[in-house]
C-alpha cells in the first residue's frame, strides 16, 4: 500500500459544512477522482481515510490534515489536482505528500488561530487578551454531548497577540471604488479587533469560542456573536517559537518515484 497524507483548507460558506458532511464528500470525491483506494474488511467495508482532528463546525481553516491508504503507487501532486477537482469550492486541497514513517498526530501539538472580533476596540481587546495571558486560570463552561463540563481555557494557551481589523467597507470603496459584497466578508463598521492565539492541543481541545468566553470571565469583554474563527496553522512548536509545518520530514529525502515498487 502507498500511504498520502493531504493538507486541505475548509472556506467560505463550507465552514459550515459538519465533519461527517465533510467525509462524506470526501468519499464521493474519491470515487468521482477514481482514486485506487484501500478498503477496509467486513460486510460494509469503506476506504481507508484517517483524520487528523478537525474544526467545529462554523470555524474556517488553512491546515485540516488527512490520510488516504491506497492499493497501487501514484504521484500525489497528480492525486491533489485531480481530487481538487473533484471537491466542491471551498474544501481546497493545498499539499499531498507520500507519508515516511510515525503517526502524524504526533506531529500536531499546537494550533495558530485567528479569531476576528468586530465591534469590540482594538484596545479593549488587547487589554483582555493581556488580562488572559497575566491570569493563573481560566474557568469556563461547554455544553458537551455528556452534559456540562468546566474546562481551563488558560492552561492551553500559550500566547495572544491582538492585530487592528479590516477598514470599514465603506472606507475601502472610496479608495477603490465600489465592489460587490462577499457573503464571506466581514460586516465591516469600526472598531475591529483580531485576537491571533496560540493552543496547545490538550484534551479536552480548547477551542475559539472557548477562548472568547476566557476573555469574559477574566476581563469581563463580551464579544457579540459576529465573531468568527479561522486555524491558520498546525504543528509542533519549533526552536525559534513558529509552528513547524507537519508535512516537512515526509516531503524532504529521497523518495520511491511515483509508479515503481519500493525497494525490499
């Protein structure tokens, strides 16, 4: 078997796309590509995908990983263009790669987040963002499908950096005249904040809206429910503090050429 593993973004309207819709039109688009895929035993066999985490439904993302089994050897750049083709816009795949040896959720320690925060000043943001980072703990609640559960926000995260927002769309036409909305583009009225996060892939996840209800409890800033969440990146943390790409010691190194059978 050859095994690929593939880095896709999830955008626009099919944020709000589930995880198990997400699958499912992976599977179709599989077919649809005529992928040789791995399938696995029993009465109601299925292809062999493994997912690397994914985001919540709602949340926008740059870095979803997932690994596909195959049954006959095939160049994996040929593979993203023709599965690319077949998956709707908005699941845009970005890299493949033949995978080396190691599981590949033990390559993703961390995530990078970009949450956006319109109508909330961009110093009010940064002085709760710095509140967050200063507290020892940061107790909130989720509803999980097991009931209630309070988890530390605070434990997980490991910075917070906050960038001024977007102009308003309305001072952005006067400079460049008018242009038709984007359903995905913010609704653009000063003030705007972005909270750029660092977490640690703990269990259980923190996620965006958990940091968000951080940001409430310990400084007391109630973002209104415009905010919006995008995961720019995934990995381990590196000597100099970036995030390592995940895919970066499958794609460096000598590799069995698409099409011919590995030595041994």
């Amino acid at each position: 078997m050859q095994k690929l593993r593939l880095r896709y973004a999830k955008r626009g309207r099919l944020r709000f796309t589930s995880h198990r819709d997400v699958a499912r039109t992976f599977e179709r688009a599989l077919r649809r590509a005529g992928v040789p895929m791995a399938y696995s035993q029993g009465f109601s066999p299925h292809p062999k995908v493994s997912w690397a985490g994914a985001v919540p439904t709602g949340v926008s993302s740059e870095a979803e990983y997932v690994e596909l089994q195959l049954v006959e050897r095939v160049d994996p750049e040929a593979l993203r263009v023709e599965l690319d083709a077949a998956l709707p816009d908005g699941i845009d795949l970005l890299t493949a790669v033949e995978a080396r040896p190691g599981p590949l959720a033990d390559r993703l320690e961390v995530s990078k987040w970009r949450i956006d925060v319109p109508g909330v000043e961009v110093d009010d943001l940064r002085r709760a963002a710095e509140q967050l980072m200063a507290a020892d703990s940061a107790l909130v609640e989720r509803m999980t499908k097991d009931g209630r559960r309070t988890i530390d926000a605070r434990a997980a995260l490991l910075s917070a950096e906050v960038l001024e927002g977007p102009r308003p769309i309305a001072e952005r036409d006067q400079k460049r005249g008018a242009t038709p909305r984007v359903d995905d583009w913010p609704e653009a009225s000063a003030p705007y904040g972005i909270l750029v996060t660092v977490v640690r892939q703990t269990t259980p996840v923190v996620r965006p809206d958990d940091v968000l209800s951080a940001l409430r409890v310990v400084a007391g800033l109630a973002p209104s429910a415009a905010a919006s969440a995008t995961r720019l990146e995934q990995g381990r943390l590196d000597d100099g503090g970036g995030i390592a790409d995940p895919l970066a010691q499958d794609s460096v190194g000598d590799r069995t050429p698409a099409g011919e059978p590995a030595a041994g």
